[in-house]
C-alpha cells in the first residue's frame, strides 16, 4: 500500500488538486497513512484493519476531523485503485467514525468591528481590514486582489484569485470555490 500511496500522490494528486490539498493530502500520507500501512499488501487491505487504524487514532487523542481527513485521503487513494481495477472495493468508505460539527462562527458586533477599526485605522492594513469586514471576504482573498480587480468606474470589486502560504512559500490560485468567484459592489 505504501508504493500505492506513493504512485498516487505523485501522479495523481499533485496533477489534480490546488496546493494547498496537495500539502494536506502528503503530510497525511506522511504522517499517519504510509507508518500504519506501508507494509500491507493493497489487495489485502480491510475495512476490519482500517477501522481498527482510525480508532487507534481516536484513542491517541487525534481530532475527529483529522481522522476523517485521513480517512478522505486514504479513501480517495483506494478510489483511484479501484478505477484502475487494483482493488474490488474502497475499504475506507466502510469505516465509521463519530460526526462532526464546525464550531459556530460568532461574528463580531457592529459596535465590536467599529472599536477594531477606529483602533487600525493607522494600520497600512486598515484598507485590507475594511474589506474583510465588510465584505466577509477570506484573508486570502483580500490579499489576492490586484488594481485590475477594482473596477471604480462601474463600482465593483471583482474577485478571482487568492494567496495561499504552502510549504512556507506564497502562491497565487485561483479562488477556493466557483461561488468564491464573484463581483463585490
């Protein structure tokens, strides 16, 4: 399964996911997936032993959600093997795992987004503050935006792409979603 995970990341994900899920995807590999089972056969995998993994994973006080991620990874991994006819069936998707819930957001007050920005308005970010505020624009959004994506004759901000830090390295890519495209007045 390891040399599978290996082949997957390297030709797969890396061809057809941003950056950012990129990272995410290799350091679970990394971290959690090639250490439980870089010795066992693909074909040989079972549900038994992958739900067996997740709830080790549980029990070492691991999140909820970063063991769903892992199962998402390795889920993902067997899909791809049973479109190239590795494996009769994904074994991660057998596995159960507890839900789980975004924390609600509590958004700020009016009062509360005033006093911040009366207190940054000397900030050389205040205009980047302002448009988060105002607009619940995604940080990398924000810094994303570019003199050509301010359109003052028909009053509109268009945004299109955004900044991401992965690896400790800053790149631009296009916006998280197709809804994240869109014109701001």
């Amino acid at each position: 399964l390891g040399d599978w995970l290996d082949y997957w990341l390297a030709n797969v994900v890396a061809a057809n996911r941003r950056p950012a899920t990129y990272s995410l995807y290799e350091a679970t590999v990394r971290l959690y997936l090639k250490p439980a089972f870089s010795t066992a056969p693909l074909t040989r995998l079972s549900a038994t032993r992958v739900q067996a993994f997740l709830n080790g994973q549980l029990a070492a006080g691991r999140s909820i959600r970063r063991v769903q991620i892992m199962r998402t990874v390795l889920s993902s991994a067997l899909t791809r093997a049973m479109r190239e006819e590795l494996v009769m069936r994904n074994v991660a998707r057998l596995a159960e795992l507890p839900g789980w819930e975004r924390q609600p957001v509590t958004p700020w007050s009016s009062a509360e987004a005033r006093a911040f920005l009366d207190a940054a308005k000397d900030d050389p970010l205040y205009p980047a503050f302002m448009l988060l505020l105002l607009y619940g624009l995604r940080r990398g959004e924000v810094l994303g935006l570019r003199w050509r994506d301010v359109d003052q004759e028909n009053g509109e901000i268009r945004v299109r792409q955004q900044i991401q830090r992965v690896d400790g390295e800053l790149r631009i890519g296009p916006v998280k979603t197709t809804a994240a495209r869109r014109n701001l007045p």
